[in-house]
C-alpha cells in the first residue's frame, strides 16, 4: 500500500512566530522530495509538522488520504519515519539497542523483541554500513558513525514515508551516496520520502522533486529539472549559481560567490 502525504495550508511555529505559512503540497508515494532553503527558511519545522510534532496552527497534514490528528498514534508511527537533525544521548546506549527502538510501533508494550525485529534491525545496520558498531555505545562514535546508526534506526522501522532532516550530514561522500541509495530504494519500491539539505549534490542525485522554501514560504516546487536552475537557487541562496546537465539529465549545481540582495 502506498502512502501520500500532504500539507494543504499548513501553518506551523513556535511561540507567537509562524516558522512556516500557507504550504500547500503533496508529496507523492514513489518520489523522493528535497526540502531546500536557507537556515531558518522552514524546512525543519515542515518535517517536524509532516510528522505531527509540531501541531499546525493552520491547515492540515493529511497521511493516507486522512487528517494526521485523527490517525491512531501507533498507526501512524508505523507508516512515518522520522529523523531528527540533532541527537544528543542522554545515557550510555549500544547502537543495536538503539536501532531496535525503530521497531517499537511494531511491537507490543512488554514483549520481547520477535526475530522479525531482529532481522529487521540486522538488515538496517548492513544498509548503513553500520552493522560493525552494533555492540558500540553511541557515545563513543563519531559524528558520522553516529549518523548512520540514527538513520539505521528510522530504517528498522520499515515505514512507508521518511521523514529525514539533514540525512547526509557529517558523512563522508561514499556514505553521502549510501544514503542516497537508500532513499532511492524506498521511492522505488512505492514509497515517499522528504529530506532537508543544504548539500545541492545531495539534493540534485538523490530527488526527483524539490520544494524551494523562502521565509517560511514555498518559493518554488516541482521535478529537480524544473527547480534546481540557475535562477532560482541564486534568489533562493543569494549567491552565484551555474546548473548543467548531468548523468540522467540530473543537474549538476555549482554555487559562486555570494551576490547583492
């Protein structure tokens, strides 16, 4: 089964201050989608309103066709998978006990983890190139072996819309482009998947759509071809673009000196 997921003017924030406003858009089952923008643009706070963490003030966010709200909690923790940009432990954990919290929607409050979840947890490490930390307290890891665990994590989940702030952050390029595989993989076996970047090698590889946002705002949407030109990325990002074609017809984004506003 596949899952849409939409926000139809959605409106999100944090105190008085609405960090995102009247986003309207679907994010459709097969496709991966890069959320691109400034720091401070929105795409954070549009994950976390996709994920139902932060409530809209507006609008609505629709998973399956159904209001968010009116979604069963464990329902809906199956189908979305969600990654935070920061995480910080707060005890001493091994990377397999942490990866296996992936699969509490699956399992029920006292039982013993199943040898599907296991499974589940032991095929999320090798994905990650990770399964050689899974007896490592996480403490003890690296930003990027860190990474990789928390994205295991998600994975193990088995879900049917990731939700993935800065996936490919701390990471060397060959776990760049793993990751990018793997949102690749989940796209084409039917599911959705929105990630956050500021990497426009990431964005440009790994999406076949991008939501452009600006001061909480969509400035642009629509396949990477169409979006990831020249003249939006300068208005976007204030600087010097040059886009050419790549392999596939991907484009290849170089960024230039920073220009006047």
């Amino acid at each position: 089964m596949t899952v849409p997921l939409g926000a139809e003017g959605l409106a999100a924030g944090y105190g008085a201050h609405d960090a995102i406003a009247e986003i309207t858009h679907m994010f459709a089952a097969g496709r991966v989608t890069a959320l691109l923008g400034e720091n401070g643009a929105g795409k954070s706070t549009l994950l976390k309103a996709l994920a139902g963490i932060v409530p809209a003030r507006r609008g609505t966010v629709r998973l399956g066709g159904r209001p968010l709200p009116g979604v069963p909690r464990r329902e809906a923790a199956r189908m979305l998978g969600y990654l935070p940009q920061g995480f910080e432990p707060l005890f001493p954990i091994l990377a397999r006990d942490l990866v296996l919290l992936g699969r509490t929607p699956w399992r029920t409050a006292f039982g013993a983890p199943s040898a599907r979840d296991h499974l589940a947890v032991d095929a999320a490490l090798t994905e990650m190139d990770a399964g050689m930390f899974a007896e490592t307290d996480l403490g003890a890891m690296s930003g990027g072996e860190r990474q990789r665990i928390l994205l295991a994590r998600v994975l193990a989940g088995e879900p049917e819309v990731l939700l993935l702030d800065e996936p490919a952050a701390n990471l060397d390029p060959r776990h760049r482009f793993l990751v990018i595989d793997a949102m690749r993989r989940r796209a084409e076996s039917g599911g959705a998947v929105v990630f956050s970047t500021h990497e426009l090698d990431v964005a440009s590889q790994g999406a076949d759509d991008a939501v452009l946002l600006s001061g909480g705002r969509v400035l642009a949407a629509g396949p990477i071809a169409d979006t990831l030109t020249e003249s939006l990325l300068s208005d976007l990002f204030g600087v010097s673009a040059c886009v050419t074609p790549g392999a596939g017809g991907r484009p290849l984004v170089s960024i230039g000196p920073a220009r006047a506003r």
